[in-house]
C-alpha cells in the first residue's frame, strides 16, 4: 500500500504540479545551456543538437549542449538540479533518468517531480530486436525458439543497465519464458561493435541507434516495437505482428529546475513549441527516424504520469538493481 500511494502521489505531482510561486530574478542575457545526460553523437546528444540550434533561431540569444556524463544519465540531473538559480539551463532527460531511476536507484540525488518542472516532450522513438547477419536467425519467432532451448546463452545486448532498452529485453525474455541476461554496454557504440563481432548474440536498441547498420546490410533486424510496421522499414515487422505481444516507445524531454520562474518556463516552451513546428527539424528528426512532437508543459506532465503507470510495475516486478 505505501508503495501505490508513493507512486500515486508523484503521478499527481506530475499531473497537475505548481510552478515555484517565487524565484530568483532570471537573467535573459545568458547562454541558455541544455544539458545532456549521454555521450557526443549519440541519439540524445543529436536530438539536444538539434533543438538547441532551432532554439537560438527562435530566441535570438546563444543555445550551447553541455555534455554531463555518467551513472546512465544521473549526473546530468543532479547538475541541472543543482545550477545557480540565475543560471538558463534545461534538461534533456528520458525515461531512464525520470522513470527508472528513481524506482531502483536508493540514493539517485535527486526527485524528479519535486525537482523538475516539464517544459516540452521533444520526440518519441521506438526499439529493434537485431542479431548480426552471421547469426543464422531470420525471424522473431526462431530467436525465441533458440533462447528456449539455449537458456544459458541467453544474453541481449543493451545500451546501458537500466535503460528502457534493458527493461524491454526482459520483458522478452519473459514472452520467452527465459530469464535472460541483459548485457549492459556503455552506449550504442560499443553494443552494437560487440554484435557485429559476435561477442553478444541479440541486441536490443532505439531503432535509430541501429539504423546504419542495418542499411549497411551489417545486422538484421526482426521486429520493431512500434504499434504498426514502419513505412521506412517495410521489411521489418512489429513484434506483434511477429507473434509477440509487446509494443514500447520512449522520449526525450526537456526539464527546467523548479527554481525557475514560471513565465521563463512558458517562454522556453513556446519557443521549444516554434521550434518543433520547423519543417526542416521535423525532416531532420525523421530522417534519423526519431519521430518529433509538439507539446505543450501541461501535456508533458499528462504523458509521463501516464508513462509512469504503465511502466512503473515492469521495473518494480523485474526485482532489479544496479
């Protein structure tokens, strides 16, 4: 019981939380500084790139990322929580920094809805189930086979302990009947290397991690997670059309401290708002197959309660820890 009532109460705060009634002054002047969790070139830093140039257009003032890696993207967080209250700062987080974390992680540094006001949800994307060409898998339904009858061996590649991509490998070694090893890597770099040189037998990625790939012939994918097949991907069935009933997304959103002052909050998300309404970023963002989203703080706060429910009993029920 006090566990629903915990998980009640922050689905609340995220529904329906005030702004900080008071703040610091607020400096306009300043470089407005998104923070990234991740890694240059990865798909997180790619998404913060290409905000923050739509956003200096927009605003008319310098947008810089700032890379703060570490602890699968906590470090990011406590930083952003932490800058001087004067200071224009927004975080670029997903599900495994204001979801996962805080349910597994005993001291994760700080409280996502107590911390943290919803400025915009920025894009959506999904994950593939991929194996290397030389694994002599073709279809979803033949690797289920073999982690059935190869239990041992059952190992799939992530791209970080704690992911969203983590998680979803479990639920389908659930589907499977297996309880599966998943093999947490430090990126998608070096996953997907390990896949290709056969030292992971199965990886489970966002699809435009594993896209080049894939183009390249390098690895062959056998099911995406999204609710209906892929245009871009007219090959590649969703998991339920191959026989697994399992369909996932995940985001990136932009976070503001609670310490900043609500009318600075509403302009960031206006102009986030200008900028995702761009007919280049929109190109920009589908041609790495990330799907752009345009929304307002109110319903950011709506999407992650929501996302909260679903997925809150996953990670609880998976028993795991770092």
């Amino acid at each position: 019981m006090t566990s629903r009532r915990l998980f009640l109460a922050r689905s609340a705060l995220w529904a329906g939380a005030p702004l900080a009634a008071s703040a610091p002054a607020w400096s306009q002047d300043n470089t407005l500084r998104i923070v990234v969790g991740y890694p240059p070139g990865g798909s997180s830093d790619r998404v913060a790139r290409l905000v923050a140039d739509g956003l200096q257009r927009v605003l008319g003032q310098t947008v810089i990322v700032e890379n703060k890696v570490g602890a699968g993207g906590r470090i990011s967080a406590q930083y952003a929580k932490n800058a001087p209250a004067h200071q224009p700062m927004l975080l670029l987080a997903n599900p495994a920094v204001m979801v996962v974390s805080p349910l597994v992680v005993a001291d994760v540094g700080y409280q996502p809805e107590q911390d943290f006001v919803p400025v915009s949800e920025v894009n959506s994307y999904v994950f593939g189930v991929a194996v290397a060409t030389a694994v002599p898998v073709q279809e979803l339904q033949h690797l289920m086979a073999w982690l059935r009858a190869n239990p041992a061996q059952a190992n799939i590649g992530v791209p970080a302990t704690g992911s969203l991509p983590h998680f979803f490998a479990l639920m389908l070694g659930k589907q499977a009947g297996v309880n599966i090893e998943a093999v947490g890597y430090r990126g998608s770099g070096p996953l997907i290397t390990d896949l290709l040189g056969g030292q992971v037998p199965v990886a489970v990625d966002t699809l435009d991690s594993l896209q080049p790939q894939y183009e390249a012939g390098k690895l062959r994918l056998l099911a995406v997670s999204s609710e209906q097949r892929l245009t871009d991907f007219p090959k590649v069935p969703t998991l339920r059309q191959a026989g697994v009933d399992l369909a996932a997304s995940g985001w990136n959103t932009l976070f503001a401290s609670r310490s900043m002052p609500a009318a600075q909050v509403e302009r960031y998300a206006e102009a986030v708002q200008k900028v995702m309404k761009d007919p280049d970023v929109v190109r920009q963002f589908k041609s790495s197959h990330l799907d752009p989203v345009v929304s307002t703080p109110a319903q950011t706060r709506q999407r992650i309660a929501a996302y909260q429910k679903q997925w809150e009993p996953v990670i609880r029920n998976s028993g795991y820890r770092p």
